[in-house]
C-alpha cells in the first residue's frame, strides 16, 4: 500500500520537539510512512552559539536557520542541544514542504498561523487529515473557533488537535510525559471510522450533520462529509490506531479521544491561568496564592467550555486528562508564560518586555490569548462572569496590579 507522507508546518520549541517524534516513528513504521518528514521553518539567519557541540569555527557567519538544521541536526535557535533525526528536512518553501503529503502537523505560535494557512489553500491533496498543536483560539469580531476547525475549514480537510502538559524543552530530552489527541472526523471513510480491530466508536457514529446548515460546514464550523474526501483505500486508513502510531513513543504517551474542543481549550486558557500564577508567585505569595488561581482558573476555563462550545465539549476533558488540569499545573509550575509573568513581577516591568530579553524569539501565548478571550467576552457582554481571565489582562495593561487579584477573583464566589 502507498505510504503516507508526514509534515510539521512550524520548527519552534516545540514545533523542532514534535518533529523528532514524529521523524522517530516514521523510521520505526516504514511500512506506514515515509521516512522523511518535512519540516517548515521560518527561514532566518542565525549564527551558531559558541557554547553549542557543533560550533564551527569556519562557520562563524551567520547562516540559514534550514541549512544549520539540515547540516547539523540541530536547531541551535529554538531547540539548542538536541540531536534531531536526521530524516527531518527542514525546509523553507511552507508549499514545497505539504506537497504529497497526507499528514500535516500544525506546530506554530498561533498569531502566525493565519497567514500561512492562506498560503497552503489549494496547495494541499484535498484527502490529507490535519492535526494542530497550536495552543491558543481564533477569535475574529463577536466570534470564537479553535484552531482545529478553522485549519481544517479553509484547508477543506478535517483537522484533530494535540495538546497536553507538555514542556517542549523535558520531552525534547526524552523526559516521560503524556499528552492526548482528539480526532473526530465526520464519517465519510468507513475504515476511518473503524479502531483497529473493533466497531466504530459511539460518538462517531453519532456525530451528526445539522440538515440546516449549509453544505460545506457541520454545527461546529468543521468540513463536512459534503466536502471532505476519502482517504484513498490504497493507503493505510487515517484513524486513531494510526495517529497513536505516530505520535507515541516510550517517552511521550499518547492517550486517543474524541473532544477536539476540550483538548484545543484546555491548551489555550490554560496560557491565561499561568500568567497569573506567575504574577502571584512573582509578588512572593508562595504556592497558596498559586493554588488558588489555578482553582478559579480551571473554574472558568471549565465555564467557557460549557457555555461557548457546550454541545461538544465534555468536562471531564478538563479533568481527566493530560490536556486539562494536567497541562494546567504543568504549565503553572515551569511554563514559559509562568516564568515570564513571575519575572516581570520581580523586576517590575512589562511581561511582553521579558518575553523580548528572555525568550530568544519564542513566543508566549497567554498575552496575546487574554487580548482574545476578553475581547470575545466583552461582546458577548460576559467579561464579568471571568473575573481571573479579565483580572490577567488588566494587570497587563496596567488598569490593575497584582495586589488586587484576591479582592477580583472574589467576585467569582459571589
Ligand atoms: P516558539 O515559541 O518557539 O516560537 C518561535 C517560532 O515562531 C519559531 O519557529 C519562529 O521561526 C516562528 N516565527 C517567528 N516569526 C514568525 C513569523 N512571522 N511567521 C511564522 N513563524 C514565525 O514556538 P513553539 O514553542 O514551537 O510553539 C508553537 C505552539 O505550540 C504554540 O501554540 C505553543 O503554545 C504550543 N506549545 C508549546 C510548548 C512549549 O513548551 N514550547 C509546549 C506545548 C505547546
Ligand atoms: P508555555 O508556552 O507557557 O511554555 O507552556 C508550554 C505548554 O503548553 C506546556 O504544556
């Protein structure tokens, strides 16, 4: 049978993390996969940190982030001292890099993701299946999606989500970690449908097709069975035994469900809940103050679920696997946003300030996710029911401090 081709689109922390797993698991399933997996990279000079294993004198200049990559096998900016599996090609054409391919990896900060989703638009084959594991939502005026669905809507593909707690830096050094994916697709391929060796599963024989939407998007904004194409049946079906098949390794288990939604919100308010965690322990509150916002933060993070994507999201998403509470305390314990929020505190500056000296060009997700969320909420005039969410960015743009947290989130007991 033919094998499927695989593509990260991203090559950041965690981007550069994924692809070596997946690059793994090609190799261990060549009867499955192409060895080979493309690698998208937002093409920058770098020179080569001299406290770097493949510091090379002669290439002292700066060079192509993708030529350092594919010479070196490392990404010496985004994921310093990790080998990389040598099938990984970088690559900087983001059109070369999904051509032929039937699995595309979505790993970038998710401000960027827009622009480059508009450049694969009918570039792609038109049976390919998406996973995203941007962290972050796409609000546009007085509406809200996930990533996931929009992907998978201006694509014409249907789209599934990873997302769990995951620090890019342990997993990249093979430190044990789990994480979950939700994959639902409509039921248009049989085989699809079908976990290996068993019936297909309740929800996806139940997932239905509103008749009065129009014919190219379900209830959720996602492709529909009228759009979406079969997988070939040359090719191995694409399906949860296949994508756990990818993704796992002894180091990073992957646990298969069905909540997109769940799985894509839990990774983006999350992002909200760490800046205040970081705020609180920056003040030198300790780990009650941080307790604390981690339990009004789930709260709400639980509450937006309900309320906005209410008729897929499940709740115990939030708490039972890793891509909810888990991804919360991992998040809030060593998480970028975390760690950038605590030392704005310290140093009494702003976060996006820290972010620009610390972070060598990654990029947090909860500044601009806490823009997002409350400018969705203030139009649905709901701003007040989330009193951390509306607190965090009113600490940010300097209308609160820190201070007022206790006395804010009291409202949410109110
Ligand atoms: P990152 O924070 O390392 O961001 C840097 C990346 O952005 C680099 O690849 C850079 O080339 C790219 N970039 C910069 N400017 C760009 C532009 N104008 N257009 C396109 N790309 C540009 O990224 P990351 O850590 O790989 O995060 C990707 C996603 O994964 C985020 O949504 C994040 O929340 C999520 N995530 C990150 C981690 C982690 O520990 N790093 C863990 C889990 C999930
Ligand atoms: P940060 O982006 O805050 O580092 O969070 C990483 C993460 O998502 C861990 O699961």
């Amino acid at each position: 049978s033919k094998k499927h081709k695989v593509t990260v689109v991203g090559s950041g922390n965690w981007g550069s993390t994924i692809a070596k797993i997946v690059a793994e698991n090609t190799k261990a399933h060549p009867d499955v996969f192409e060895e080979d997996v493309q690698m998208w990279v937002y093409e920058e000079e770098v020179t080569i940190p001299k406290d770097s294993k493949n510091f090379d004198a002669s290439a002292d200049e700066p060079q192509k982030l993708t030529t350092i990559i594919n010479k070196y096998h490392e990404n010496v900016k985004y994921l310093p001292n990790i080998l990389l599996p040598k099938n990984i090609i970088a690559n900087p054409s983001v059109v070369d890099a999904v051509k032929d391919s039937t699995i595309l990896v979505f790993n970038l900060p998710h401000q960027f993701i827009g622009r480059i989703s508009k450049q694969l638009e009918g570039q792609i084959l038109p049976f390919a299946r998406g996973i995203s594991c941007i962290k972050g939502v796409n609000v546009t005026s007085s509406e809200i999606s996930l990533f996931s669905e929009w992907i998978g809507e201006g694509l014409g593909i249907y789209c599934g989500a990873l997302s769990g707690a995951n620090i890019a830096n342990e997993i990249a050094a093979e430190k044990w970690s789990e994480t979950t994916i939700a994959y639902d697709p409509p039921m248009i391929d049989s085989r699809a449908a079908t976990p290996q060796g068993g019936s297909p599963s309740t929800s996806q024989i139940n997932l239905t097709i509103t008749p009065a939407d129009d014919e190219h998007k379900d209830a959720r904004g996602r492709v529909s069975k009228a759009k979406l194409k079969a997988v070939p049946s040359d090719y191995a079906p694409l399906d949860h035994a296949i994508f756990k098949m990818l993704f796992h390794r002894p180091y990073f288990h992957v646990r298969m469900v069905d909540d997109v939604a769940g799985v894509s919100l839990g990774g983006a308010l999350k992002n909200i809940v760490a800046l205040a965690a970081g705020f609180v322990d920056g003040r030198g509150w300790g780990d009650n103050a941080k307790a604390a916002v981690m339990r009004v933060g789930l709260l709400e993070m639980v509450k937006f679920g309900k309320e906005f994507f209410g008729h897929s999201v499940h709740a115990g998403t939030f708490t039972e696997e890793s891509c909810g509470v888990a991804d919360l305390i991992t998040s809030c314990s060593g998480g970028r946003n975390f760690r950038c929020a605590k030392m704005a505190v310290e140093r009494g500056v702003g976060v996006e300030e820290v972010e620009k000296t610390e972070l060598n060009g990654q990029k947090l997700q909860g500044t601009s996710t806490a823009k997002e969320v409350n400018s969705f909420l203030k139009t649905r005039g709901k701003v007040d029911e989330y009193p951390l969410f509306k607190a965090v960015l009113d600490i940010l743009e300097g209308r609160n401090s820190v201070d007022d947290i206790p006395d804010l989130v009291a409202k949410a007991d109110d």
